[in-house]
C-alpha cells in the first residue's frame, strides 16, 4: 500500500459524491465506509483499488493497492471532484439555492475510466434500475476477478473479455442480444473511447455518440460519471424531466424539451441542479402502475 494526502480548495464530501460511480447497492467493485469510499478499477499501468478519505474537510488521504496503484495516486484528486468548481453554481431558484448551500461538499467526480463506465450505463438501457444493478452484480461476479487490497472488492471484467463472448453468454445476466452485442463493441474499441477523458467535453460526447447504442442518455451519464462534466443532462430518462419540471415550476409532467427549457439559465452546471433536485429526494406525482421487471435467461 502507498498514500497521497492533498488538500483541496473547498470541503468535499467523498461519500456523498462518489454515490454516481456506484452501480446499485450490490455493486461489488465499489465499497463506502465512514468518510470515504474504495473502488476497484483497471488503470492504464494495471488494476488497482483506492480508497479515499475524508470527512467533508479539506484534507484527503488516498491510499491505493495494486499494480495501477502510481496511476491512481496520481489522479486521485480527478477522482475525489477536486478540479469540479461548485462556486460556479449560483442558483436564483430559491429551492436550489437552499440546496446548494446545504451540499457544499457536492462534487463531479472524474473516474478517467470511461468503458468501466459504459458497460453498467448500458446494462441500465431502457430496463428499471433495480433489474440493471442485479445484472450488472452478477455480470462482475461472473467476470471479474479478485481486486487488490483489504476491501474484498471485485475488479470490473475486462474489456477484452466481455468484447469475446459470445452475445448468448449474456442472456443468464437477463442483457439481451442487443446490448449485449453494444457492450461488445465499446469493450473492442476501449482504446479509442478512453481517449475521450483529453477531449474538450463536445468532442468527447461526439466520440462516445459515435458508437451505435449509444446514444445520448448513455453518453451523458458517462460524461458525469468519468470525465466529471457538471453540464452534461439526462435526456431521454423517463423521471428526470418530471421531477425538474415539479420542483422548479410544479409541473407535474414534463419532457425532455420542458426540462431543458428550466434549466437553460443554468447551462454550464445544468447536471449540478438536475443531481441536488434528484438527491433532494423530490419526485412528481405518480399516476400509472410500476412498471414489473422482465426475465429474459431463456432467451
């Protein structure tokens, strides 16, 4: 094991922020303790596992296993939000004003592991969340092997062993042919994709919507999760329109384009409102059925 401590500009609540990198609760590459989190990743130089220590102050204690360990101290701060500048957030709604002032310590994290992030974000397709957080767990179960350290933490399954298999071997995972024949392919062109963490933000959407299936919605929550982009919106989620539109004009449905109207006078930290609204815990009026998950394994 080998640290790294280093202060940042403002309070950082790690826990807190790092809850976006987290795949459901069963996520077994992902652990959180008091005043921290440990995530298990594939680093360019190998995998590692690295905690992050920290208990909303200023100070942050890195401390990281494995052969990607150099890497991982060496971003480590990327990681934690350090280069996410809330102070650009200056909200008029009074609703968000008093949110922002409650979550100083609300961070972008920037994970620089794009395809790690791309193949969970892809299970979540059109599917609830409960049925892609159960495939994804048991996907890493199936796949991943034994990550460094003292957390019992699994690594994500690499990429060129998912981009292998056959599109079959993922239907006991309840992942369909479609995405599975799309995770396939992000996993083959890992090495171009991973490029978009030097790309200005526009470029690096356009490299991730270049690739078929993924669209959007996937693209964006990708720019949240591994390159930390505070502007980068949800389009085409089925709540997320709903609970902006009733929270910031008590509307109780709203599309895409009526959510992105509210949040235009907040472009550049558009994701900023839309995640203290959605942590806020507020949600619009339910008026139809939920909707029942489906079982796909014989397929």
């Amino acid at each position: 094991m080998r640290t790294r401590t280093f202060r940042c500009p403002g309070p950082i609540d790690i826990a807190f922020s790092a809850r976006e990198l987290r795949h459901g609760g069963g996520d077994p590459t992902i652990c959180f303790g008091p005043g921290g989190v440990a995530r298990a990743t594939r680093t360019p130089e190998g995998p590692a596992t690295i905690q992050l220590v920290g208990a909303g102050g200023t100070e942050i204690e890195a401390r990281a296993w494995g052969p990607g360990t150099d890497w991982a101290l060496a971003h480590a701060p990327e990681i934690c939000g350090v280069l996410d500048d809330p102070g650009l957030f200056r909200p008029q709604h009074r609703g968000l004003r008093d949110l922002h002032r409650r979550r100083p310590g609300m961070r972008f994290t920037r994970s620089l592991a794009i395809v790690e992030s791309l193949v969970p974000t892809i299970i979540e397709q059109k599917v609830t969340s409960r049925e892609a957080h159960q495939s994804y767990r048991r996907l890493v179960q199936a796949f991943g092997e034994p990550a460094p350290g003292r957390f019992g933490l699994l690594l994500p399954p690499a990429p060129e062993t998912l981009a292998a298999l056959p599109y079959e071997k993922f239907h006991p995972f309840a992942i369909e042919r479609k995405r599975a024949e799309v995770i396939q392919t992000v996993c083959a062109r890992q090495a171009r994709l991973e490029e978009a963490a030097t790309l200005p933000p526009r470029a690096a959407f356009e490299r991730l919507t270049a690739i078929p299936g993924v669209g959007s919605w996937t693209a964006a929550n990708v720019m949240q999760q591994a390159l930390g982009d505070p502007d980068a919106v949800l389009v085409g989620d089925f709540h997320m329109p709903h609970a902006v539109a009733w929270f910031l004009a008590g509307e109780a449905r709203a599309s895409d384009e009526r959510m992105l109207d509210l949040l235009e006078s907040y472009r550049g930290q558009r994701a900023r409102a839309v995640r203290l609204i959605v942590y806020s815990g507020t949600r619009a009026p339910k008026f139809g059925p939920r909707q029942r998950l489906r079982d796909i394994a014989g397929i």
